[in-house]
C-alpha cells in the first residue's frame, strides 16, 4: 500500500490524502521538451469559451413569476463563480426574462461549494407585490452560509433592499 499527499493552493489551501492499493505505478513526468515552460508556448484562451453555468434554485409562483439562482463560473479563475438571480415572467406561452441581477460582487464566490450539496441556505420567496426575495448561500463548508442579501421584485423588476 503507499500513501500520497497532494497539496493545491489558490484562495484557500486544500489538502487531499488518498491509498492506492496495486494497479499501475504513477506515471513518470514528462521532458522538459514535451511541455512549454511557464509563461512559453500556447496561451489560455479563456475569453472565448462559454462561462460554464449551473442552475442551484428554483421558485415558481403562481403561474406567471418564476425566480432563479444560477451559478456562473469565472472565465478568469476556474474557483470563483458569481451567482444571477432571474426573474421569468410567463408571456404568450413561454417564459421570457424580465430583469437579473448578482447576488453579491462578480466572482466572488467559489464555484464548488456553490455548486454542490447544501449550497443554497436560504432562498425565499412570495407572491405579493412587491415581492420581497432573500437569498443565502453556502461560503465555504467550513465558513458556513453568506448572510441574507434582500431583493424585491415589482413588476418584474428587481431592487435590492
């Protein structure tokens, strides 16, 4: 049995320890002359793919007012994400968006607690008008859930509070 530790550091350090029993031996590292250097060869191109995005929530009220929480990872930092909510209305038999807004500054957030379980602690919602929204959302696992940021929709349009 061997036992490896793997140490990566971004905004946050994380460290993962995991057993491996047989199966082939690791691999060894590549030439100086298979891989560019740092800072040589081909450069990212992040500004051309598409933000990978996630939907976390969902509200539908009535049959013509539906909220949304969606997740948008950076383009700049695979970690950080920012969150949009959405307001749909139900128009001419399809829900067309009427208004969005962040949740919190852009990027601010980090992607995989986001997008994972328990990721949403609050997201609250009512059908009067206006309609007040809270939302709240995990930071980190071990930092716990963001405060309450507050939203109200009329007509379709969001403020924040």
């Amino acid at each position: 049995m061997s036992w490896g530790a793997a140490l990566a550091t971004a905004a946050a350090a994380t460290v993962t320890v995991g057993a491996t029993t047989g199966g082939p031996p690791n691999p060894l590292p590549a030439g100086t002359q298979d891989r560019p250097a740092a800072g040589q060869g081909k450069e990212l191109r992040t500004g051309s793919r598409a933000a990978e995005q996630r939907q976390i929530a969902s509200s539908v009220l009535g049959r013509d007012l539906r909220f949304t929480l969606t997740a948008v990872r950076s383009r700049s930092d695979p970690l950080a994400a920012s969150v949009r909510l959405r307001v749909l209305t139900f128009e001419d038999g399809a829900w067309r968006e009427s208004d969005r807004a962040l949740v919190g500054e852009e990027d601010a957030w980090f992607w995989f607690p986001l997008t994972g379980r328990h990721a949403v602690c609050e997201f609250s919602t009512a059908g009067t008008d206006p309609a007040p929204v809270a939302v709240s959302l995990l930071v980190t696992p071990s930092v716990g859930c963001s405060p309450a940021e507050e939203f109200r929709v009329e007509n379709g349009r969001i403020t924040s509070v």
